[in-house]
C-alpha cells in the first residue's frame, strides 16, 4: 500500500473551491456556454423592514398590522411552510404562503384561500405556483381591503374545470399577530 502525502495545499485548494462555488451558487443568474448567456432568472420581491420605517407597500404606506403563522397538511397530506399577511396604513393587505407540498396530479392545481375563524364563507387568493414543478409552492396576493380578520389560511386541491368552488382542504394554518420590536 503506498503511504498517502498530505500536504497544506490541498485544504487551501478545497477552501479556494468551496468560495468559488458559493460565490456562483449566490448569483441569481443561472449560465452556461462560452457565449455567458443566462438560461433562467428567479426574481422574488420581498418586502424588507428597516428600523426607521418598518416595511412599506408600493406606494409607500406604512405597515400597521403583520400576521406569521405555520401551514400544514391536512387530510393525509403531507405539507408544511410559513403564511403571512401585512396590513397597510392605507388599508390594503399582501398575503403570502410558501408551502412545501408534493405537485398536484395531472389536471389538477392547489388555490389559496382566507377565511374568518368560525366562518364558511372564503375570499379566493389565486393559484399555487411553483417555478420548478417541485414541491416548492408559492403565493402572493395583494388586496385593497384591509383582511386582517381573515386569519385562517386554507390550500385546496383544485379540478382544473372551470369550478370556483373550493375543493378538497389539503393543507391549513392560523396567522397570529406579530408586533414588530
């Protein structure tokens, strides 16, 4: 067997690496060839605060109100993610979910949905996409009414027929007040 050398280059080389290939993987950039050209770009809009103004809306209005919750699975499905909901001093609301859970069966989609505690009645907050048709889903919906009294977030399994009717509950979470420090 011959004796192996270890020699201070190697970590150093591994370390080089390990930089390069974070400092690519940090890019939102994706390309590939001589030619340098992107073959995909994510864009994703996040709403930041800052300690002076906390977040703002588009046109400028203050938050006044933030809600934070867990969705999970429901009715033997497994899922999981975070849902918020802002609330703006000009009283519009933008409504978020990022749920992990397996694609939809062909012919199929997930819509999501708010409703008050207690109540049947739900507001309809568009379809669950997911960019890489893998188990990561997303939604953002923007409202110019003030729903925070709509505190129960509900993902359904939709039939891609033109129905309007909320579908099989799949996944579901309760948004809690979250006051900013």
């Amino acid at each position: 067997m011959l004796p192996y050398h270890f020699s201070m280059t190697q970590p150093l080389r591994s370390i080089f690496l390990l930089g390069c290939i974070l400092s690519v993987s940090a890019c939102n950039v994706v390309k590939i060839g001589k030619d340098e050209q992107p073959i995909g770009q994510t864009v994703v809009e996040r709403r930041m605060p800052s300690k002076k103004e906390g977040i703002l809306n588009k046109k400028g209005a203050k938050e006044v109100w933030l809600g934070v919750g867990p969705i999970a699975g429901m009715n033997n499905t497994p899922a999981n993610g975070v849902i918020q909901t802002h609330v703006f001093a000009d009283g519009s609301t933008v409504h978020t979910v990022q749920i992990n859970i397996l694609p939809p069966p062909k012919g199929k989609y997930f819509a999501g949905w708010l409703k008050k505690e207690g109540e049947v009645q739900m507001i309809r907050t568009g379809e669950l996409d997911s960019v890489f048709d893998d188990a990561r889903h997303a939604l953002t919906f923007e409202s110019a009414d003030d729903l925070r009294s709509y505190t129960t977030v509900v993902v359904t399994l939709q039939e891609d027929n033109g129905n309007s009717r909320p579908g099989t509950v799949v996944a579901e979470g309760v948004l809690k007040e979250m006051p900013r420090r």
